[in-house]
C-alpha cells in the first residue's frame, strides 16, 4: 500500500526535473488530444452516415417479410403491412414509421427508357422521413396521399427520358400476373444535387403501385428511431411481436455503409493505438531515464526494506500524476478542437468535390465532430492507461535493483 | 560453538563472498568466523578492501554470501527469500550509510516518517517521528531537506532514520567519514546514548580512530579474513 509520505516522495520526484517531467505531460497530452479530435471526427462522421444512410429510405430499423433477408425478393409482402405499420408508429421511440412497397420497371418516352426501381410510398410520411424527399429541391410538387398514377422522379432520369413535368410516362413492369404496362403522369421532378441518386428516384403512391403491378399489401417498414442507440433494444421488442416479419437493422440492410462506419472506426483505432504507444515509449524512456539515475535512492529505499510491490507503487504514482496532467492537457487540446468540429463542422466538399452519396445514400456535405462528456472519460482512461501501462517496465527495473549494487556505485 | 547459539545476535561461521565480474573473480571475504551478542557497540576496521562493507551488506541482508553460514536475529540468511530479507531489513535492521542517503525530496522529518510508513505504523508514526527528532535534537530541522543541512545534520537525520523504530541491530557504514571532529564526537555520542538507552546493538565499519574509542569490540578484518577480534 502506498502511505502519505510515498506518495509525496513520488509527486515531489517530478519535481527534479520540471522540464523532463513538463515534456512528458504534454506527450501524453498531446497524442491523447489527437485521439480525442480523432475520435470526435469519426464518431461525427459515423453519426452523419447512420442519419444519412436510416433518413434515406433505409430506416435504422427495417421490418421486412420472412425470408427476404435470403434472397432481397421485393416481390415479397407482409402480412397485415398497414396495421403493423400503424402500431409501429405508436410504439415508443418510433419516430417515423414509412410503409414502402418496391417493383423493378422501365420507364419509357418516346424511344427513350430508363430502368427503375418503382417504389410505392405514403406521402404524407415520406416528406417527413426521406431526405431524399425533404433535402431535394422539387419542380413541380411531391406526391399527395390521394394522388393516383402519377410520379415523382429524379432530375437524371428525367434528363435521361427528356421529359417535364406533366408528361406521361409509359411504365412497364414486372406484375404479379406477368409483365404489365401502365401510363403515369409526372407530377414532380426531384433534383438531390447527386446525379447518380437522382437516377434511381422514381416515387408513386402505395395505392397506385398496387393499381400498376397488381401486388397487394406493403412491401417494407423503415422505422426512424428517436435516438439510434436504441437500434437493438427496439429491433428485440419489435421482433418479439411480430411473427411472420423480420426486423433487420441498417447494418443489415445496408451493409456497404456499415463496413464503411467500420472500417472507419477500425482505421481511427488503429491511428489512436500508434500515437498511444509512441506516447508509451517516449514515456518508458523518461521513466527509466528518471529510475536510473534514482538507482542508488532506490537502492537506499530497498535497503531501508521497501518491498518491491511499494518500489512499483511508487514509480506509478510518478506515472499517474503524469497522466492526469496528459489528460488534463488532452482535455484543453482535444476539447478545443473537438468543440470547433461539433461547432463549425467541417466541408468535406473541399476536398471530395460536390457528389456526396454512398450506394443510394444521400451523404451531408459537413461532418460535425461529436463533443460530450465521453471526452472526460476518454482523456483520462487513454492517459492513465497508456501511461501507467508504459510505467510498468521501469518499475520493474526499478523493483529489481539488487541494493548492494546499486549501494557500490 | 553452532552459529547463532547463546544470546548471539549475529553468528557466521568460514562466511565467504566472492565477486564475479566477467571471468575475474575477486574473493571479499575468505572465511569469517564472527559472534556479536545484544547490545554490544561493536568497530569493524580494516584497511580498505579488506571486506568491511562486504560483511555488514552481508548482515544487513543486503547481499548474498558465496558461502558459509550467516545467522543474524537467530535466522539463517543464506535460506531467507528475498522477501523475508526485506522484512527483516525494515522492522529488525536500522542503516546509516557513509553518504547519508536521505531522500532529497523529502523534509528531515519526513524522511524519518518514510521508514515507520514503510513498516505500517499508522496514525502515530508523525508523533513517533518527532520524538525520534527531538531526542536527537533535530527539531530545528524538522523542516529542511538534506540539501538545506550540514554533512553533520544530516547524518544525525540518518541516525534518526535508522532508529526510529527501535531495532534491535543498526549498521553503520563509515558514519563518520565525512564529518570533521566535532560533528563526529556529537555523532558518536548520540549512537552511544541510544545502544545504552534502548539497548540497541551497533556495528560500525569505520577507519576512525574516534569511533574505535567509543567501541566495546573491535573486529579487524585484513585480506577478508578476521585478523583480530578484540572485547574492550
């Protein structure tokens, strides 16, 4: 056990060498900082993706018939959709609840045509959950809840086709009964700023899909949730009302994205672990510096009776003042520049150009960092881990000092 | 006679310690036969490198013995774990070392609390300290560091250090070495009160002519051997 005066000895042993021991503060600090700024960009960014990828059309939480997972046959369709959709919308924590129901088709004008996904939607609550809807800018107007055979599409496809709004489109598809042909009247024309995700837009009502490809019932649910740290909790109380639906996540759905969050993630690790450990040996080599020119007051300490356990005391005390003044300067460092991330955010336009999409994911141009009280816990475990960890081996060294060696120097 | 028999406190017998460095070996100590009983104030000169500090790091559980046989507090060295050795050193033993060896970050008084906080004295380890200070008149210096303190002072500090927990055994380590006459004679002095007062035993490895005075036994150690071994 370390008492008052051991621990006094250690805190007054940085004082021999204010330079040596200032150094390896701001070490620590500073790698620790660039983990925190590190680690608030990726969280940020992460953040940015799961909102860009659940706000898509995705949902955090997608309900989808038994058996989809298989294949992804959007043929499939749930049973009861519409009551499942309206008590998934009441349960706590459900934000949104968007019924959707998919047929692959061509759209064709004149001798022009366009491969679509045709998706069937409720308007009324996919101007609320789809960014793809309440991001773009529209010509003409979005879908009504009573509209029927008409359609909104993307700016590509619409310059793809040459049409305008009020054009009538001829679609065929792949119906239930064989392939179908119908004629929808283009009542917007949706422009996200993304060429590639303006291609893929072609939006008509859940009643006119119906009318068109002679499925019934509703295709999908993508659940919006309040707060995305409840994705599972809500996934495994979902899941336990609905038999004949899987509840996937937007992991699963999407998983392009989340390997990318991933990876992300990974990466970031992967760079704070090679700033920790540089940090750890500069700090071994101060440590063991400062041990071995303390090797005959070690050795007087040893002689005195200081067991070994208490000589390791001693130099992780040395170590954990260290930290706490690494993670103290981590803090300021970090804080500051994690709070200029979550404040001013930053345009990845800059440097990536104006597309911003992954798959059919609307990106935001700006990441903001993630700044809250994990940076306090952050700072302190990375400090006093890295640092008392890199301490352990001059302690031990130290801990070994035969003192009748040390005492003949 | 069987080391460690009697009231001995300290025994050893054909006790030899040889140093190895590389492939020179360099014999310290070549067969010590030695009995210090309780109490006793006992001078071991020699001329140097005749093995004076090898014995007491001997002793003192500070060093291994290449051979014989060492009992110190009736227990056998040479069979004590590393452990055992520290125990012994802080609740048993007292050191004063020729260089003083006070921790220079620590106060006088400190440093006197550092031994009695190592032993796991509580609360009154502060009051222990202070008496341990006033007693030897140190109470002026209660508050300075080494740095601040004579060659003299510090010693004294030392010596406080190494008694404040009343062991049975101090060893001491050329304590005067570095002190002119008065200082010594005052050092001296106070060592001799303390093995009289508290019957504390004392052994010196010393060159000084003052401090042979002042001994009861004097043990002369020439070539690492016990030349002489002289009850006064």
């Amino acid at each position: 056990m370390i008492g008052r005066i051991s621990a006094k000895y250690a805190l007054r042993s940085l004082g021999r060498h204010p330079r040596r021991t200032i150094l390896s503060i701001l070490g620590v600090g500073i790698g620790v900082a660039i983990g925190i700024a590190a680690t608030s960009w990726i969280r940020g960014g992460a953040e940015m993706q799961i909102r860009a990828v659940s706000e898509s059309g995705t949902g955090h939480l997608r309900i989808v018939p038994r058996g989809w997972s298989a294949e992804r046959d959007i043929t499939l369709r749930l049973a009861g959709g519409q009551d499942t959709a309206r008590m998934v919308a009441a349960f706590p924590g459900v934000a949104n609840a968007a019924p959707r129901s998919r047929v692959n088709g061509l759209l064709a004008f004149g001798n022009r045509n366009a491969g679509v996904e045709i998706v069937g939607v409720r308007p009324e609550v996919e101007r609320r959950a789809n960014r793809i809807v309440y991001k773009s800018k529209i010509e003409g107007r979005y879908l009504r809840p009573d509209d029927r055979g008409r359609v909104v599409i993307g700016r590509t496809i619409a310059d793809r086709l040459r049409v305008e709004l009020e054009d009538d489109l001829y679609v065929t598809l792949a119906g239930a009964d064989g392939v179908r042909g119908a004629m929808l009247r283009i009542t917007g024309i949706l422009a996200t700023g993304v060429r590639d995700l303006d291609a893929t837009v072609c939006h008509v009502t859940l009643d006119t899909l119906k009318e068109i490809s002679g499925y019934t019932g509703t295709g999908d649910i993508s659940i919006l949730l309040d707060d995305h740290r409840r994705i599972e909790e809500t996934r495994r109380e979902l899941a336990l009302l609905l038999d004949q639906a899987e509840v996937l996540t937007w992991k699963e759905v999407n998983p392009g994205i989340a390997a990318n969050v991933d990876g992300d993630r990974g990466f970031i690790r992967a760079m704070v672990g090679v700033i920790i450990m540089v940090v750890g040996l500069g700090i071994i080599s101060a440590q063991l510096t400062a041990v071995m020119e303390r090797r005959r007051e070690m050795a007087v300490l040893t002689a005195l009776g200081m067991k070994a356990g208490q000589v390791i005391g001693l130099v992780v005390i040395e170590a954990l003042a260290v930290a706490l003044g690494g993670a103290a300067v981590a803090l300021v460092l970090g804080g500051t520049a994690s709070y200029w991330l979550a404040v001013r955010g930053f345009n990845l336009q800059a440097l990536m150009g104006p597309d911003f999409t992954f798959g059919d994911v609307l990106l935001d141009p700006y990441i903001y960092g993630d700044f809250g009280p994990w940076i306090i816990a952050y700072a302190l475990v990375l400090s006093v881990a890295a640092t008392v960890a890199a301490s352990l081996y001059p302690a031990w060294i130290a801990a070994r000092l035969q003192p009748a060696d040390a005492l003949r120097m | 006679m069987r080391p460690g028999t009697i009231d001995s406190l300290i025994s050893s017998r054909q006790l030899t310690k040889v140093y190895t460095t590389g492939k020179v070996e360099t014999p310290a100590l070549r067969g010590v036969d030695l009995e210090v009983r309780a109490g006793e104030f006992t001078a071991i000169v020699g001329p140097s490198g005749s093995g004076k500090t090898t014995l007491l790091n001997l002793i003192g559980a500070l060093d291994s013995a290449t051979g014989g046989e060492l009992v110190v507090l009736g227990r056998n060295v040479g069979t004590m774990s590393r452990r055992e050795r520290a125990d012994m050193r802080l609740r048993e033993l007292g050191f004063v070392f020729q260089a003083y060896n006070l921790v220079p970050v620590l106060t006088a008084l400190e440093n006197v609390e550092f031994v009695l906080e190592l032993q796991g004295v509580g609360d009154a380890r502060r009051r222990r300290a202070r008496e341990v200070i006033e007693q030897l008149g140190l109470t002026p210096l209660a508050g300075r560091r080494p740095g601040e303190l004579s060659g003299g002072q510090q010693q004294r500090v030392a010596v406080a250090r190494a008694v404040a927990s009343l062991p049975r055994l101090v060893l001491a380590d050329e304590p005067t070495a570095n002190l002119d006459g008065e200082n010594a004679e005052v050092l001296l002095q106070m060592m001799h009160d303390l093995n009289r007062e508290h019957h504390i035993t004392f052994i010196f490895s010393t060159h000084d002519p003052r401090v042979i005075t002042h001994a009861g036994r004097v043990v002369t150690l020439v070539d690492g051997r016990v030349a002489e071994n002289t009850e006064r």
